[in-house]
C-alpha cells in the first residue's frame, strides 16, 4: 500500500492511496476534484473509493465531481449521511471497512464536527486523522464538546507508537508556534521543530507524523485531563 499526498486547496492534504497490486486506490478528503483529476491523468489507477473523515468542504468538495468521472464509491460516517455528498457506504464506530486489499478500523471522534471518524489502517499502521489531530496540534472544537475531543484524542493516542498520522491540513509550522510557547523546555520537540522547518523550506509535506513523536511534542496529547486540555484549546483559539 502505496500513499501519495497530493496538496489542495491553501493547505489542505488530500491522500491517495494505491494497492500497488491491483492498482486500485481510494481517496481521502478530496477538498476538490482537479488536483485528483491532474495526479490519476495518464496513469492506470482506478479510484474506486472516496473515503471522508467529515463533512466540512475542504474535505469533501471532490466528492460530486470524482464520483461521476470514475464512479468511486464514497464511504463516511452514518451520521453524516445527509451531509457528506452522494455518500453510498455508512459507517459506524469500530467497525471493520474492508473492500478488495484495503482494510481499515473506523473510530468515530467528535469533537471537531459530530460525525468526525478516522480510518485506521491497521495493518500498515496508518491512520487518517481529517481534522481532529494534526501534526503538534489539533483540531478546533466547532460542534462537540472539550470532552468528547478530549476523549477523541485519548482513543488515537491508544494506538502503536509507531503509527504514522496522516493529517487533513499542513499546519505544523503554525501549531509547533504554540507548542513551543506552552512547553519551552522541551529538547525532543525542538529537534522536531528543526525538521519541520527544514521541509518547509524544500516545500515538503511535514506529514504523515510519528504517533510516538506526537506523543512527546504535541502540548494537547501531553494535557493530562479535559480541565488542562480545555485551556489549552481555549488559549490556541487567541493565539
Ligand atoms: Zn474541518
Ligand atoms: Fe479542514
């Protein structure tokens, strides 16, 4: 399994993933269908499924256009049944979605919508996050509560350190502002922060992260209960 991160819209990431067997692939959150359209061109991948972690439009303002070019299959969470545009299969929390070689745990994580869900591929140990984790940051509470993302977080800060995260915005630089302010003493997250400036600067992707990296340098996977965490988040909103 093959994942090509193909860059959308200000700053969000798109992810195509390819079963370099079959060469069938699926997309996560397609923010718009050009991008899609312009990597799949000239190549013999058939994009069989659409798969959205949530209904805002930078991540599903593909949906329409790619599914009548290709006729993909778009796949979200069953909440988000009237939200999610043209959606076909509805998933529920820990439910196994498996289709041709691709199998993959779906965590549903409010917090940041109500329907948020994750896909995690478990058996190449990669997980979709859309826009609840990010690299040394997380996600802005628009519909949940600070309990429900804190207890979103806590589910995928219970998967194999080793983990890599595939997150839906190229925030990092941003987020590892506030990290450092909130946690200055911190050498593991400086040395990180020395990385994700080196690939700034040769303008590439900073992700997918390293759960076990995040684990150490991500002030809101470091907050010990809802009450720290939600001053945090509170804090990051006026940063
Ligand atoms: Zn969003
Ligand atoms: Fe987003």
């Amino acid at each position: 399994m093959k994942i090509e991160i193909i860059k959308c819209l200000q700053d969000n990431y798109s992810y195509m993933i390819i079963d370099e067997k079959t060469q069938i692939a699926c997309v996560v959150d397609p923010s718009e269908a050009a991008p899609i359209i312009n990597f799949l061109n000239g190549k013999k991948i058939t994009l069989k499924y659409i798969l959205n972690t949530h209904h805002h439009f930078d991540h599903i303002g593909g949906n329409i256009e790619l599914k009548k070019k290709y006729n993909s299959e778009v796949v979200g969470f069953k909440g988000d049944r009237d939200r999610i545009p043209k959606i076909d299969t509805l998933l529920d929390d820990n439910q196994i979605w498996k289709r041709d070689n691709f199998e993959a745990k779906i965590y549903h994580i409010p917090g940041h919508t109500k329907g948020h869900i994750a896909f995690h591929f478990f058996n190449e140990k990669k997980i979709f996050t859309g826009d609840t984790l990010f690299s040394l940051g997380c996600g802005r509470i628009f519909e949940g509560t600070y309990n429900q993302m804190f207890s979103s977080l806590n589910r995928i800060k219970k998967l194999p350190g080793n983990t890599e995260i595939y997150c839906g915005h190229e925030y990092t630089l941003k987020n590892s502002d506030f990290c450092l302010a909130n946690d200055s003493e911190n050498t593991k997250l400086k040395e990180k922060i020395i990385k994700i400036k080196e690939k700034i600067k040769n303008n590439l992707p900073t992700l997918p992260t390293i759960l076990s990296d995040e684990l150490e340098c991500n002030i809101f996977l470091k907050a010990k209960d809802v009450k720290s965490f939600s001053k945090l988040r509170d804090l990051k909103d006026n940063f």
